[in-house]
C-alpha cells in the first residue's frame, strides 16, 4: 500500500512516574513524548518520538525530535512521491541522524496502513497472533531490602521475569539477596555500560547465580572486550547500547560480542529497521527480546505488534501502562494478565485507541506542519 503524508499534528506530552526511575548513568521523574497525528492519503495513524527528557540514556531529547520532525523530517515527507511502510526508513534516514524522531514518523505510517487495511500490525509486520510474556524492569535502589520488597511485590503481580539494574559497587549483593528469597524467578543483570573489561570478575562471580543474561555490560562500541568478556562468563550477554544500526548487529554477530540482542524500535528509527535487526539477528541463531525506553501506549502498542514475531524469545520490557506512568494515552490500558502475559486486542492497527482527552491533558507544546 503506498501512502503519503499530509498534515501532521504534533504534540508534545509529559506525564509524570509514579517515582524516580534510577539507571548506572541518571535519573528520571517524568514522561516525555511528542506524540504525532499524522494524516495520510488513506486515512489517519498515530506515532511517539519517546526520548526522556535531558540526557537519560542516549543524548536525544524531546526538543531536539521536535526540532528534526517540524524542520526536516515532516516537511521531506510531504515533498517526497508515495511510499510503502518499508520505503519510509530509507527516505527519512538520510534527512537526520534523530532515530527517536524517525521512529514517531515511520511508525505513524504503519499505523495508518494497518488502519486503512483494517487488519492488526502484526498482520503487515510479518508476526503472529500471540500473547507476549512481559518482564519488569527495577531501578537502582537505596538498599537492599526495599530492593527485595519491590521484586516481591512484582513477582506477585505476575511479571515473567525480573531485570535490575546494576553498577559497580551495586551489583553482585543485591543480586546474591534476590537469588536467595527468589531461587527460580527468571533474573537478569542491565549494566547500561557502566563496567569496563578490568571488571570482568564482577561478572564472574554474577556467573554463579544462575541468570538469564549480562545486559550491556561494557561500553556499547566495546564489541572486541565484550567477546572476551562472553569467552570468559557462561551467562549470554545481552547487547543493547551496542545495536544501534543493522551495521553494528552485523559486527556483533562476526565479532562474537554477544548471544542475545535488545531490539528497541525508537533507537533504530522505526519498525522496518527493527524488523531487519529482528531478521538479521535470527539468520544468526542471536534470539532477540523487545525493549523500551520506557515508551508511552501509542509506541508500546506498536511495540508489543513487532514482538509477535517469532525471534522475538524473551519477554519484552513492555509492562502494565500503571508500572511507570500516572496516567496514559491510551484505552484500553496495556496491562498484564495474572500470568504475566499481555495480549494485544482484537480490531484493526493496535487494536487501541487513542484518548484525545488524554492528549489534551497533558499537552505542552502543539504544532502542526
Ligand atoms: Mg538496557
């Protein structure tokens, strides 16, 4: 189906976090999205540019997607002829280096598609209808025991696996005590980066407890010291800083630096790059698992359709809307049922719809281009 774009209402959001999310490298207490309308030749679809604001995680910002969408992106998809959903990344790549900002568009795209065909956006993407087991995700926290009492609490909701975060000097205590009060929950390590090669014995002795992967656990353009690292440990390591590009998943792959990959659609620019990584990563047996930013409901929608397909091996990080957020965009909201398992509703594109009361409420900047 080949579309193409007409106007494009922008909207940027910020919802506050139920609390302070704390990684290896920052620290964050609000939401931030823009949130695109974008009408097309065949009807209307939605998409989210989810950057954090400031510098959290990566160095794109709400400002600077807004800024790349209103100048360059938007206005060079207006100019440009028709195009299919998987012509769309080719085209908006070249205009700007804003991946977060490519992936509100392309997605947006997809989501008119799906609409005007009246089918799911697992239907084009290539998946499968299946429900996808949801995994939760825990900051760094100031101590152990509420560390412990946090993981209990999401246990008992039903989350199929348990990430923490970790950086030196937080790592392997707080692991040892999660094993201990939690012998056979599904467990992993996110590093964001923070360790270096001379570190490694950190990751030995992590070695030990049994977890399902070592997530980035060195720099992200570190691949020759993550092959020795993953030579010297037997957990898999997990790359995610690291597979920024389809380039970058091609040398993890040739250089060994790692065994599973992080797919997040709003880092790679949009579905059809992460759909290709998808691809790429199982034509090398590397089964992949979808992450987050954490995204709003418009992108985790979009995001939970991409994780239906079949490498797609390990729970995603999408959780329950009310996990992190104090409100959404979205009706219904996404959440986990008792099992853990999040399943995507019947009808046409996500099978959500947008709340544009929501939107309104939480508005902070509006454009339209
Ligand atoms: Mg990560």
């Amino acid at each position: 189906m080949q579309l193409k774009v007409k106007q494009v209402e922008l909207v940027h959001v910020r919802i506050p976090l139920h609390e302070p999310f704390r990684i290896s490298t920052a620290e964050v207490s609000v939401k931030d999205a823009i949130v695109l309308r974008v009408e097309t030749s065949v009807g209307v679809g939605w998409g989210e540019a989810s950057p954090m604001a400031g510098d959290f995680y990566v160095a794109e910002t709400p400002e600077s997607s807004w800024e790349a969408l209103t100048t360059s992106l938007i206005p060079a998809l207006q100019r440009h002829g028709a195009v299919t959903c998987e012509q769309v990344a080719d085209a908006l790549e070249p205009m700007s280096d804003q991946a977060f900002a490519r992936a509100g568009l392309e997605s947006a795209l997809w989501h008119a598609a799906a609409a005007a065909r009246g089918k799911p956006l697992w239907a084009l993407l290539g998946g499968r209808n299946r429900p996808i087991a949801s995994g939760v995700a825990v900051g760094i926290t100031d101590t152990i025991d509420e560390l412990v009492d946090k993981v209990d609490g999401y246990v008992g909701e039903g989350y199929r696996r348990v990430k923490i975060k970790i950086k030196p000097g937080w790592d392997v205590e707080p692991v040892a005590a999660l094993r201990e009060r939690f012998a056979d929950v599904p467990l992993m390590v996110d590093a964001n980066a923070a360790y270096t090669l001379d570190q490694a014995d950190v990751f030995e002795a992590l070695d030990r407890y049994d977890l399902m992967m070592f997530e980035q656990p060195l720099a992200g353009d570190a691949l020759d010291d993550l092959a020795a690292l993953q030579q010297r440990v037997t957990t898999p390591i997990c790359l995610d800083e690291s597979a920024e590009t389809l380039e970058a998943v091609q040398r993890i792959i040739s250089k060994g630096s790692g065994r599973i990959i992080n797919i997040k659609i709003q880092r790679v620019g949009g579905l059809q790059r992460a759909r290709q990584m998808h691809d790429l990563a199982a034509s090398a047996n590397l089964p992949c698992w979808l992450g987050t930013m954490p995204e709003l409901g418009i992108a985790s929608a979009q995001g939970l359709h991409l994780a239906t397909l079949d490498n797609f091996a390990f729970p995603t990080d999408v959780e329950s809307s009310a996990r992190w957020f104090v409100d959404d965009l979205l009706e219904p909201p996404i959440v986990i049922d008792a099992a853990g398992m999040l399943h995507i509703p019947d009808g046409p594109a996500t099978g959500y719809r947008v709340n544009p009361d929501k939107i309104a409420k939480y508005a902070v900047k509006r454009a339209c281009v």
